[in-house]
C-alpha cells in the first residue's frame, strides 16, 4: 500500500482524473473531498461491506418454502405463527422464464449518470499511523 | 475463454425433488463479478410460478439447492429510481431502462422480510449478463426495506 502524508487542503491525484484533497481533520476524523468522473463510483467500504452482509444473511436453501414464505397469502401480524409450508403440487411445476417473456412488468428507470464530474465529501474514520500497515 | 456452443447441450437443473426440469443455455443468467460475497459463483437461472408473484427464486445453477427470493422492486416501492453507475451501464450493455432488469434480493425473516434497495442486481435482458449494482444515490435506499408494506394484493 503507498501511504502518503498529506496536510489539510494538499490533494492526491489518481490516474490524472481523480483528486482527493484532505479537507480537515477533527480529533479522529479526516474528512476527503474526492472530485471524480461519474462514471468513477466512489463509496464508503461500509456500503459493500453491508451488502455482502445483507446478501450472506439472504442465502436461502430450498426454493418452494422460501419464496412462498414471503409470497404466502398473507403477511400475518406480529405474535401469530407463520403459515404452514405449503408442499408443492406436481401440478404446478415451476419452469424456467425464457427471457422472451418480460417477467419485470414495469421497468424502473436507469437513469445515466452525468457526464459532469462531481465532488463528494466523505468522513472517513482516520487510518493508522502513516507507514503502520503494507 | 471459450464460448458454449448454444443449444447444444441441456443442463438439468434439480428443483425440489423430484422434479427435473431442463435449463437451456438460454435461461441462464450469468454473473461475471458474481453478487457480493458470493464473487465466484456467477451463473444463475431465475425461477417463478404464479403463486409465488411477485416473487422470483434466483437459483445458483451449479448448486441448485440455494438461491435468493429476489422481487421486482416495482412491487415493493413505487419511485424506485436507482442512478446506475455508468461504468455498469457500459459493462452490462444496456442501452435504455427497457433492456434492464431489475431485481433486489430479499431477506427472508418470517413475517419481517426484508428487501434490499441498495444493491439491485441489474441484467440485460438480451443477454442475461447481470450485476449487483451499487446506484450513484444509494444513500437515498435502505438496506433492509420492510417487506410488510408491500402493496401487493395477495
């Protein structure tokens, strides 16, 4: 890891594109103004770091009683039992969806980013001495 | 990397026994940076019946035993509008919001599910190239969205 000293105001410039600037430190905090182009994501670690989470948390093991679990008739209020499994028919077999069919009935919109660079003000807490990790 | 000639061979993929249905090169979704914390499984087959809507069961195709309840966010949160990051935009091919799906996993807690708004899988729905996208404004969604308030007629 290249590790850089910087003081308030200094910048660092990645790939000739991206710039952080060490905009102030308060006690344990470093707050960054990072000015990249839209199509550079920036995001704090926690944000992949929940998600991996959140998605670990989701892995489901066995289709039928997962997915009707949560499509059952009804949400039942809070303190009373779940609905029973339901044992799936042979008459309803679940089949591939060719993706031919629109299985997403309304698309939400994707909208592009814009070309116009941005600058973002992320706190981030302050890393270790300089020098301390590789 | 060599490219599977198509329809040439079926894979049969195991649902609950005993049922086995055939998957056609066609069907299934693959996944190049595979979904956070699972980067190396990257081909997936998404599965539905009606009774389960809007529900879908995005099964991983080489381990067909689990998968993710994943759901249209359409039916779980009217104004969703994720800003997909344009290097995604670009690595999925999507040239306008018709050639993409969106689908956001759900957690599965009883009668507390929950869905995941800030990482939506995006895929192209020409290809079946997809990716768990972190939107632009993912500030703006959270990650465990009640399920409860979803305004579905059941």
């Amino acid at each position: 890891m290249l590790v850089l000293s910087r003081k308030v105001n200094e910048n660092i410039i990645i790939d000739g594109r991206i710039v952080v600037k060490v905009v102030r430190t308060e006690g344990n905090f470093v707050k960054l103004g990072i000015e990249a182009p839209a199509d550079v994501p920036v995001h704090r670690q926690e944000v992949y770091d929940e998600i991996q989470r959140n998605n670990q948390a989701a892995l489901t093991s066995g289709r039928p009683a997962a997915a009707r679990s949560v499509a059952g008739p009804a949400h039942p209020p809070a303190g009373t039992a779940a609905a029973a499994p339901i044992i799936p028919s042979a008459s309803s077999p679940s089949a591939p969806i060719p993706p031919a069919v629109p299985i997403v009935p309304a698309v939400p919109t994707v909208p592009v980013a814009p070309a116009a660079p941005t600058t973002r003000t992320v706190p981030i807490a302050q890393t270790k001495t300089p020098g301390g990790s590789a | 990397m060599p490219v599977a000639k198509p329809f040439t061979r079926m894979k049969t993929v195991e649902l609950e026994a005993p049922q086995r249905l055939p998957v056609k090169p066609e069907n299934i979704i693959t996944m190049p940076l595979g979904l956070l914390g699972f980067e190396q499984v990257k081909k997936y087959v998404l599965l539905g019946s009606p009774e389960e809507e809007p529900f879908l069961w995005l099964q991983m195709l080489d381990n067909p035993s689990q998968g993710f309840v994943v759901v249209s966010p359409t039916s779980v949160v009217p104004n969703y509008t994720p800003d997909i990051p344009q290097g995604d935009v670009d690595m999925l091919g999507i040239k306008n919001a018709a050639d993409a799906i969106v689908l956001n996993i759900v957690t599965v807690r009883g009668t507390e599910s929950t869905v995941n708004l800030k990482g939506p899988i995006v895929i192209n729905r020409h290809t079946l190239v997809g990716k768990q996208c972190i939107p632009v404004n993912v500030g703006s969604f959270p990650l465990q969205h009640p399920i409860s308030s979803l305004p579905i007629a059941a």
